[in-house]
C-alpha cells in the first residue's frame, strides 16, 4: 500500500508540475505533506522514515560542513542544495543591483564595434561561461534584456541570437557542480567536488561548445548578415553607464571571485558547498549595508521551497523500495552491459527533460544509479556524468524544457518578438541530438571502450 501511495503521489505531482496551473512550490509542497501522512504515517507507520527524509541530523555534523568522509547524506532533503542555491542567490542578487551583468554584456558589445556576427559569438561564448558558475535563469534574464536592447539600436532580429544564448546556457551549467540545479544535486548527494565535474562534464561540454557555436551560425547566418551597415553612425553606449554604484560594483565582483575560488578548491580545502553557500551569502549581506534588506526581498524563496518538498516525495520512493524496482529494471534490461546502461540513461533522461522539469527527474534518479551500481558493479561515476549531461542538455530541446528556456522566450514575447514552438524547435531539436550524441560517443569512448 505504501508503494502504490508513493508511486500516485510523484505521478500527480508530476502531472500538475506539467499542466502548469498551479505554482510549483505548492505543488511539491502539497505532495510531501501528502507523502508525510499518507506514506509515512497511514501505511509505514514510521517515524524513522520521516526522520531519514527530513534529515535535519545531518546540519548538525561537522562533516555537513567540513568534509572529513566521503560519505554524503543522499537520502531525504538534500539540504546542501538548498543553503548553496541559497547563497548563490544572494550573491546574484547583489551584483544584479551593482550592474555587474549588464556592463559585462555591453563591455563585450563595445569590444567587438558593436557588429551583429561578433556579438552573436561573443554572447554564446559569455552565456556558456557565466552559466558555468552561476543559475542559468539569471544568466539568460540579463543577456536576453541585454540583447533585445541591442537589437533595437543595431536593428537586427534578436531571436536567433537569444535561442543560441539559451541553449549555451543550459549546455555551460552542465559543465560544473554549481551550473544546474541538477549538478548541484548530483553533486551534494553523490560526493562530488567540483573539479570533479569540470574534468569530466567540463569536457564534454566544452567539446560540444565549439560545435554548437558552428552549428548556430551556420544555421542562422543568412539572418546574421542582413546587419545595419550604419553601426558607425549610431550613437554607442558606454559600458561604464550600467554600474549603478561603483563601490558595490567593485565589492560585488570580489565575492564572486572569492566564491569561484572557493568551489574550484572545495576538495582541496574540504570546505562543503553547504558552507561555501552559507558564508558567501554572510559576506554578500554583511558588504550591503541597508541593502540587504532588499537583496534578502529579491531571493527566489519558492525555488528554495519546491526542492524541499521534491526532496520529501522522492524520500517516500526511496523509503517504499520503488526506486529499487526502477534500477533492477534497467538493470534488466541492459543485461549488465555498461554500453546499453549507460545509453538508456542519457537517452530517456534527455527525452524526459524535453518535456518536464529536468530537477525532479534527476533528484529522482539518483538512488536508481546509486542501486544500479551497488548490484551491477558498473562504476557510479560514470552513471553520474551520463545522468548529468542526460538531464542538463535535454531540456534544451523545447521552450519548456528548463527555466532558462521559458525566461528568454519569454523577455523576447514581451519585447515583441514571440517564439512559436516550431521556430524554437526548428534549430533547439537538432542541437540537443548532436550535443547528445556527442556526449554518448566521449562517454563510450573514455570511460568504457579505453
């Protein structure tokens, strides 16, 4: 009963989370509660199930915080997620105020003379390496502004340049630990530094950027070439004119390096991601003075609220065994074989992120890869990095797909440029096989055949 009760409440969670009619804080929210008192209590009877799912012991061990083991709490809510996502947040939201995105948006338009093809390069390469360290959605929210604003003064067609800002977004969160929700749970729930990622996801990511900077111009570069031929004569605007306060400019710009600097070392120091978001949030609010009041406003408190109650319906598929089932089914049907194992999993993981929200599904399939290495004996770092690129890149392929995806068509609806699903699927579809493709290949290659 426990089983069939977990099992219909991820399915309505996921139906409703789909259908887009209620927000989705309060759809996760709803169904943990749901998960609480109908699984736990009603069927387990288990308090100890509840405990392990709500895993608030684990705040309170020094490893939670300084990494002294490997071994990292997967079951319940994962709440090295949330704090990280959390500080990572406030930070963003303090150099938004400062103006940090937009001058770096129009320090590159100047550099390159404000010419269409340049800039159209330039913005791939940026929102692939900004999302490497910070929310896609932030990323494409200030670059798609950005770009339509441009647009306007150099009278290009802004669409083709935001679809591929889009879709380098999503494809540079999948390089690093702290690029996509997905990584980051992967990342907390599994052990992983963030070195860990940029050696192996990195890679494959950046491989996949030259081809996919290749694969947009060629597809949109007849459009490219219908620039204003008058460039010279418009009136450029200064970069130095986006900084709103230079003193919290500069200040902002130091914690976010501090903050890269101490994610690339996090192995080395053993400092947790737990900590690392924590202490970059202190200093962000300490550094803002009156203006923390606002920044603290302006976090995305129901993003930080779905994860908790996603995490609690998950925690009653992993406490019910149904998650087992799952993995022994894949399990199954692979025959043991690595090659076969690993393509279901990027596959169907790509497959299901075109169409739903890439978060759940990959809090979800991690105790299946978790069990599918314990019983097969295929090594779990290679599922890890298979699941990774599976769910960060499939959600690439439609407007629904991921955050960033419904943000940029979204500003450019508003701006008067609608984005119908055909013209967005027209170019996103192929891009999302290639760089599929090329992840499958680079997997089979290093980690199987070599």
């Amino acid at each position: 009963m426990s089983q069939i009760f977990a099992l219909a409440i991820f399915i309505i969670m996921f139906a409703l989370i789909i259908s887009d009619k209620f927000e989705r804080h309060w759809v996760t929210l709803g169904c943990g509660l749901a998960t609480i008192i109908l699984v736990f209590g009603l069927s387990m009877h288990s308090m100890d199930a509840f405990l392990e799912t709500m895993n608030l012991k684990n705040i309170f061990t020094l490893n939670f915080w300084y990494q002294i083991s490997a071994n990292e709490s997967s079951s319940g809510i994962n709440w090295a997620t949330i704090l990280f996502l959390a500080g990572m947040m406030i930070m963003v939201e303090g150099m938004a105020k400062a103006g940090f995105f937009r001058w770096l948006c129009m320090t590159i338009a100047n550099a390159v003379k404000y010419k269409v093809i340049p800039i159209f390069i330039t913005f791939m390469i940026m929102s692939f390496t900004l999302a490497m360290f910070i929310d896609s959605i932030t990323v494409i929210l200030f670059l798609a502004a950005v770009t339509v604003e441009l647009s306007q003064l150099l009278k290009f067609n802004p669409v083709p340049m935001i679809l591929s800002e889009i879709f380098c977004a999503n494809l540079g969160g999948s390089a690093t630990m702290c690029g996509d929700p997905p990584n980051i749970i992967i990342g907390t729930s599994l052990g992983y530094s963030f070195v860990d990622f940029i050696t192996n996801t990195g890679l494959i990511a950046i491989s996949s950027l030259v081809v996919i900077v290749f694969f947009f111009y060629f597809s949109y570069r007849k459009e490219l070439k219908q620039e204003n031929k008058d460039v010279l004569n418009i009136e450029q605007p200064s970069p130095g004119s986006a900084i709103t306060n230079k003193r919290e400019f500069i200040i902002s710009t130091i914690i976010f390096l501090i903050a890269i600097v101490l994610l690339i070392t996090h192995a080395q120091t053993g400092l947790t991601v737990a900590f690392i978001g924590v202490f970059i949030a202190s200093i962000t609010l300490l550094t803002a003075g009156k203006e923390a009041k606002d920044i603290l406003k302006h976090v995305d408190y129901k993003t930080l609220l779905f994860f908790i109650g996603l995490f609690i319906v998950v925690g009653g598929l992993e406490q019910t065994g149904i998650l087992i089932r799952v993995a022994n089914f894949i399990g199954e049907i692979s025959g043991g074989n690595m090659m076969i194992m690993v393509a279901i999993i990027l596959w169907v993981s790509a497959f299901a992120s075109a169409f739903v929200d890439n978060i759940p599904f990959a809090a979800t399939m991690i105790p299946v890869i978790k069990t599918l290495a314990s019983t097969t004996g295929v090594d779990l770092s290679i599922l890890s990095w298979t699941l990774a690129m599976g769910t960060d890149i499939g959600g690439s392929a439609t407007p629904i797909g991921a955050s960033a995806n419904v943000v940029g068509t979204s500003i450019a609806a508003r701006q008067g440029h609608p984005i119908s699903w055909k013209e967005y699927c027209k170019v996103s579809v192929p891009a999302t096989i290639l760089v599929i493709l090329i992840s499958m290949v680079f997997i089979f290659v290093r980690y199987i055949i070599l």
